[in-house]
C-alpha cells in the first residue's frame, strides 16, 4: 500500500480545502489531465464533453474537498466524483450511456486494483483488500511484459496511449494495439483468479481450489 502516497494526498487536499492557491493550482495541473484523459475514453472520444464534465467535477470537487478522509487515494475519490458528474451530465442532455464497460471500472477489477494503494481502518477489510491485491499482481506477473507494463502505466499512472507507446519505445497505433491485446488478456486471467477466490471464500481447501482450476 502507497502509504507515502496518501499521506501526500492528504496533506494537499487539506491545503486546497483550505483555499491554498498554489495547492489549488498544483491541484488542477497534477488532476484535470487524468480526469480528462479517464472521460474522453468513456465519453467516445468526445472531447468537447470530456472538458465539460471534467470542470463540473472540479467545481464539485473544490466544494467537497474539506471531506476528502484520505482512505483511498485522491485520484480515486476524484474518479468516482467524475463518473457521478457524467452520469448527470447524460440524463441532463437525455444522452443514453454506453453499455460497454471500461476494464478498470469492473466492480471486481476495480477494487482489486485500488486496494492495492488504499488504507484500511479494520484488519477484515484489510485482509479482503490484501487478498485482491495479491490476484491482481499474480494476474499480472503472468501476463507478457509488456502487456503487464502497459496497463500498469493505463490505469495506475494514469498515462495516456501515446505516453504509453513513449515508454514502450513503439508508434501509438502500436500502443493500441498492445493496450486491446493486454485488456483482453487480463480480464480472462482476473476471472480465473476471481473465481478460485470465490471458490477458496466457499469453503475450499486450497489444495482442492487447484485441482478445480488445473481441469
């Protein structure tokens, strides 16, 4: 867990409640380009209405940031303000919203991965959190490289695809193409691990769990 990390986002979060200038300005140049890089891939590309949504996000944010607790990282606690705010910008402009789901806005995937940076405050929750942790890095410990770096840099660093193609040392187009062949390839190892979880959380012993799996 990033610990070093929240206590950051905390101490900055405390300074823009605080109405801080230059933490609001270090604010808004660290989060609005991931907060619109994170809508324009769930608004079709649509940057116009990206922009929008991430400025009503950060207007709301400006007047909740005094209850930010820090028990999750900053940028996590803003992305689930932003979906908020996309939904309601959809049901104001009667827009209706896309069926498909981004990889990491899966229930499943997307807990497991922001457990792997987010402070708990009860050894239960600590232990399910740590547990979804470790399947996700197994899941990507076995997957390719460089599929395993590229959507680190995704949907941890937040990194856009050309950034991404930058760190691989390939063309953007490129980029896509690994990033579509990584999501592909992790959803279908996460749902292997997440459902010998639910087979070891029924009651399994662990030994009987890998039989099952090695079928």
């Amino acid at each position: 867990m990033n610990f070093s990390q929240l206590k950051t986002d905390r101490t900055l979060a405390k300074r823009v409640a605080g109405g801080d200038e230059p933490a609001f300005e270090e604010f808004f140049r660290e989060y609005f380009p991931r907060l619109f890089r994170f809508t324009l891939a769930r608004v079709n590309g649509d940057a116009d209405l990206a922009e929008e949504i991430v400025q009503r996000t950060m207007c709301r944010v400006v007047q909740k940031m005094g209850s930010f607790r820090g028990e999750a990282l900053l940028f996590t606690w803003l992305c689930q303000i932003c979906r908020n705010e996309m939904v309601a910008t959809y049901r104001q402009r009667g827009i209706q919203e896309s069926q498909t789901v981004p990889l990491e806005d899966h229930p499943a995937i997307r807990a497991a991965l922001e457990s792997i940076t987010v402070d708990t405050d009860t050894p239960e929750k600590n232990r399910t959190q740590e547990e979804l942790a470790r399947f996700v890095r197994l899941t990507l410990e076995y997957l390719p490289a460089k599929y395993a770096t590229a959507l680190e840099l995704k949907y941890i660093r937040g990194c856009s695809v050309d950034e991404i193609g930058e760190q691989l040392d390939i063309s953007t187009k490129a980029a896509e193409s690994v990033l579509s062949r990584a999501r592909a390839a992790f959803k279908e190892g996460i749902q292997i691990t997440l459902g010998l979880r639910a087979r070891l959380f029924a009651g399994l012993k662990f030994g009987d769990a890998r039989k099952v799996t090695d079928v």
